[in-house]
C-alpha cells in the first residue's frame, strides 16, 4: 500500500458499475477487486468482471480515474453522461 495516502474508493467491491464503451455502448460490469499498489502496470486500477455473450466470465483492468468519465454507479448516470457527449457533437 502507498504509505501517506487515503484512497476513496468509488464503488465497493461486489457492486455493478455501467462502463460506456466503444463510444456509445453502455457495459453492465461487476467490481473484482482493486489493486492500488504492487504492479506498476497495475497501480491504481480497478478490476471489472463481465459475463459475455457466450456466458462467459471475463475481467478487464481499468484506472481508478475512469469512474466519473467512462464509469458510473448507475445506468441513469451513464445514460446521461452519452446523452451530453452527444449534445455536445
């Protein structure tokens, strides 16, 4: 862990946040875990897990600063995060 620091994180571990991807999708994610220190290539991120289409599991990592921009708490929040994107287009 970084020693001089407190991290406050934006979702708890179980919850499912909504990811807008490619643009203009809206992805149902649950949170993993977070790994904030080790790795440097995996600093400060978080671990989201998705269930494809084919029903499977998969996880992908992301920056911690991605909630709030790409990541919400709430379909109704990422539904008007596209909506002023586009307004603003």
């Amino acid at each position: 862990m970084t020693e001089g620091f407190t991290y406050f994180l934006p979702a708890k571990v179980g919850d499912t946040v909504y990811e807008i991807i490619k643009g203009s999708v809206i992805s149902e994610s649950r949170v993993e875990f977070y790994r904030i220190a080790g790795e440097q290539a995996h600093k400060n991120r978080v671990m989201l897990s998705f269930v494809g289409s084919d029903g499977k599991t998969y996880g992908k990592m992301r920056k911690l600063t991605a909630f709030g921009r790409t990541i919400f708490p709430n379909r109704q929040q990422a539904e008007l995060a596209l909506k002023t994107k586009e307004e603003r287009l």
